[in-house]
C-alpha cells in the first residue's frame, strides 16, 4: 500500500526539472471536502482520488460525443503499446462501450523489436487485454517490414522517423485487416501540443494541416487509410499517469532508448512554458485547431496507392517503402476505391 502511495505522490509531481509550483504543497481540499491529491493549476482546483478520476473519465466522454469520435456500429482497433497512455485508453474505451453490444474493440500493439523495451511494455498490453477481455493482436516490424527496428538502425540515423513511419504502416494495415472502421490512438496534450510546434519549426504546415485529430477529419478516411481517432488529445501526461496509477490499470513507464531529435528539445521547453504559464499547452492545441480550415484549404498532393505496395500514400512510392525497403508487399487487402480528390487509385493499380 505503501508504495501504491508513493506511486500516486510521484505521478501527482510536475515532471522532473519543473520548479514544484506553491500551490501543490497547500493542502487545499477538494470542492467535495475530501482531501486533495491533484491541482488543476490552470483551472486553479484542487481534486481529490475519486472526483479527479470522474472528471478524466467525464472529459474524454466529452471529446468522444463532441467530436461524434464513436459511432454506432463501429469496431474499434486501439494501438495498444502497454504504456500509460494507450493503456488508459483502451481501460475508458471498454469502460464507456464494453457494454453496448453495436460497438467492438480490438487491441493491435505493435512489436518493433527493441530490445531490453518492447518486451516488457509488450507484457503489460497482454496483462490489460487479459484483464479486460479484450481482443488482442501483435504485428512485428520483423514480420512486417522485413527487418526489426534494432537492425534497421544500425546503417540509419534518424531513429524515430524509421520506427513512426513504420508503426503507423503497420497498425493503419492491422486495423484495416482486423476491418476496424476506427483506429484509436493514445496521444495525449502534450504529444499534440509538442507536434504542433515541431511541424512549425520544421516549416511543414502541409503535414501540419493532415495531422491526424479527430475522425471528423474525413479526409483523412477512404483510400485504405483507417480514420484515426485521439480521445486523449485534451489530457495532460501527468493525468494520465496519475490516472492509470489510480485506477491500477498495468501499464508500463520504460523509455525508449532512441529516442533524441527534436521531439525531447520541444517537450522540455513546453514543460518550462507551462510551469511558468499554466494551460500553455491547451492554447497551443487550440490556436492549432482555429487554423486548420485555412490550413486545409491550401494546395496539397492528393492521395494515391503507392505504386510498390499499394497502400495510401501522398508521394509515388509510400515513405514506409523508401525507409523499408526489404518490406513484404501485402497490396491484395487494399480496396482499389476511388477517392474524393483523385482517381488515381485505380490508375496506379492498372498499371503495375
Ligand atoms: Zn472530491
Ligand atoms: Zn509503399
């Protein structure tokens, strides 16, 4: 009990390097009366156990209605890697719909072959999917793309291009196979708010403008690409762990050892940006979210089949393809449908 204790004392502490703000030492009691273990500082409010996990519960419940992310009917595939995030995820999911019987959920984890990590986050995604009952398939980069990323990386540089451009292949393939209408993924405010800023720092508002938010982007659906849903996206970290802590959900907090690039530099100057002014990150995500019909409405490539392996792709030949080369092609389960924007699909596939 102790040391569930200490687990929550730690998942309730701005992360490390960030100066504890003063108002988290206050014993300040929850608006309930009972006492604290949470402050929302840029809602300046204090929570405790039970009304912190209810307004979790209640605000992703929100985004799900508002966004009309869950439908009737549909089938969920969740990218389940055994870490707090997608964890939680698939723990709100089965708690909000395990009891209608129009909608299904399918875990898909992806196995990148990273030794000493994968392992163990591995183990905790069968733990959960046990726990709940709920379907669970692994797709393997070895299997998938013909080589495991540890092998990949030893003639390559950029880790995590290889390994998001890879995943996102395979769990887009694994829903489509596992004919999910929607593929749920964990991220959370601070991975949307740390994206935003990076695909302006590298200049690609293009890219920008097709971030994945919301399966109300329909444009991101059709062409064998799976709409993507983001039922965290309004959740800081730090609650999610928080939660995941509370509610016993196992998960798994190892890191991944290659990660470096941009994406740490910008995590921690937001996490500086935050402490200083709280709810930065939602400002960020938000200005985001007013720009985006702009952003859509700029010139971009129209989506077709790459011309080596059939999936949805804005170039010739699909970034998986060109990062991994030695990848089977399984072009057969791709739909030849035509899309809104281009009839290029078929074209493609006549001609190869
Ligand atoms: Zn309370
Ligand atoms: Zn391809």
């Amino acid at each position: 009990m102790a040391s569930k204790r200490s687990a929550i004392r730690r998942a309730a502490r701005p992360p490390a390097g960030a100066a504890v703000p003063r108002n988290q030492d206050a014993p300040s009691p929850c608006a309930c009366g009972k006492p604290a273990i949470y402050v929302r500082r840029h809602e300046g409010r204090a929570y405790c156990r039970s009304c912190f996990c209810e307004s979790l519960e209640a605000k992703v419940r929100k985004t799900i209605l508002k966004h009309r992310l869950v439908e009737k009917g549909d089938r969920i595939a969740v990218g389940l890697s055994g870490g707090k995030d997608s964890s939680s995820l698939l723990f709100l999911l089965h708690r909000f719909f395990a009891k209608r019987p129009d909608i299904s959920l399918v875990a898909i984890s992806v196995d990148e072959g990273i030794a000493g990590y994968r392992s163990q986050t591995l183990e905790k995604a069968k733990a959960l999917c046990r726990q709940l009952g709920v379907e669970h398939q692994i797709v393997s980069f070895r299997q998938g793309l013909g080589k495991t990323l540890d092998h990949r990386l030893r003639d390559a540089k950029d880790s995590c291009t290889y390994c998001g451009v890879g995943r996102r292949y395979l769990l887009n393939q694994a829903a489509r196979e596992a004919k999910a209408s929607k593929l749920a993924v964990g991220h959370n405010l601070d991975d949307e708010a740390q994206s935003v800023l990076m695909n302006f720092f590298r200049g690609d508002l293009l890219r920008a403008g097709r971030m994945g938010t919301l399966a109300a982007d329909a444009a991101q659906g059709g062409q064998g690409f799976v709409p993507r849903i983001k039922p965290l996206r309004f959740i800081p970290e730090r609650e999610l762990t928080l939660y995941a802590v509370l509610k016993g959900i196992p998960y798994s907090d190892a890191e991944c050892h290659y990660i470096r690039g941009l994406r740490p530099l910008v995590r921690d100057f937001l996490y500086d940006l935050e402490n200083r002014y709280p709810g930065t990150r939602y400002a960020v995500v938000e200005s985001f979210d007013k720009l985006k019909p702009a952003l859509r409405a700029l010139p971009r490539q129209p989506l077709r089949a790459c011309s080596r392996c059939g999936e949805p792709s804005s170039q010739e030949v699909c970034k998986a393809c060109e990062l991994w080369p030695g990848k089977r092609a399984r072009n057969r389960t791709v739909p030849a449908r035509r899309s809104r924007d281009s009839g290029q699909v078929k074209k493609q596939q006549r001609t190869r």
